[in-house]
C-alpha cells in the first residue's frame, strides 16, 4: 500500500484551516474562557491531560476529572467538532503538531477524529458505563417471558409489548 503524501497534506491544511476558524470565533473563545475559568486553577495544580509525561491524578482528582472536567470537555468537543479544547491563542506548525511544555499534541480538528474525542466509558467504564449495560442492569431481576405456557396471544389478560431501545 502506497502512501499519497499529498492527500495527507491536504488533510493537514484543512485541519489548519479548521482549527484557525474555529479558534477566531467568538462563540469558541467563550467556551474555551468558560472552561478555563470553571477548571484552570485546578488544573494548574492537578495537570493536564494532554500532557504524556502525567498527569497523575490521585483517586480524589481523578474522581474530579471524570465527573466534571471530562463531561464539560466532551461538550465543548462535540460542539466544534474538535478532539480537545485546547486555548485559541494555540497554534499549530507544520505537521499540524505543537509542542507544549514536555507533550507533543496533534490539531484538534483532524477529519474524523473527533468521534472518539472523549470517550467517557473508555476514561472509565465504573463511571460512565455504555447505555446498553445500564439498560441491561436495570433490566436483570425483571422476567421478560411469560411463565403461563398455556396461553394463547389472543387471551386478553396478556399484552405483548416490543420495545425497540435504538
């Protein structure tokens, strides 16, 4: 399979220009500040998550970071469409990589990457378990079959009932 070094190009300065228009807005900026302001200082003593030398957080942080840190950050995520809320005075170089302190992070608007941006059940999977889990949880004591096997579908005492939870 051969590399073509010029689709790779062409995505690299989409997401640039993603990223330039996004960081520009206005409606960004306050959601960037609102974000800041609500966990800056807790992450200025806790440390950030993009940072691969760390963080680590004690059980107490992580609690903090999984419960309200991740949930605000999925929000500002899903909304422009971006892997991490990173601040908008951040540019990108060439190869759409920043170096941050001692990380190395990637442009948040690569295509298609942000459909895993924040994966709250892969952060943790005690806190935020699937929907389909939780469904399947509530549901374990209660018994779906009928125990009469005599009756018949159209007795009127039975109510047959399909729930489609798509």
């Amino acid at each position: 399979m051969q590399i073509d070094h010029r689709e790779i190009e062409r995505d690299e300065i989409l997401a640039w220009v993603r990223w330039e228009f996004i960081r520009r807005n206005q409606e960004y900026v306050r959601d960037w500040v609102a974000f800041d302001c609500k966990f800056g200082p807790w992450f200025e003593r806790n440390g950030y998550w993009w940072d691969n030398k760390g963080p680590i957080y004690d059980e107490h942080a992580w609690f903090h970071f999984c419960s309200k840190v991740a949930p605000a950050a999925k929000t500002i995520c899903e909304r422009w469409k971006i892997t991490n809320p990173f601040p908008p005075s951040w540019k990108f170089e060439s190869g759409c990589m920043r170096k941050e302190g001692r990380a190395t992070v990637v442009i948040p608007t690569l295509e298609g990457a942000h459909h895993h941006a924040w994966n709250l059940k892969a952060i943790d999977p005690t806190l935020f378990p699937d929907p389909a889990d939780r469904f399947e949880e509530e549901l374990k004591d209660i018994d779906l079959e009928t125990t009469d096997k005599e009756s018949s579908i159209s007795d009127p005492r039975y109510l047959r009932v399909e729930i489609d939870v798509t």
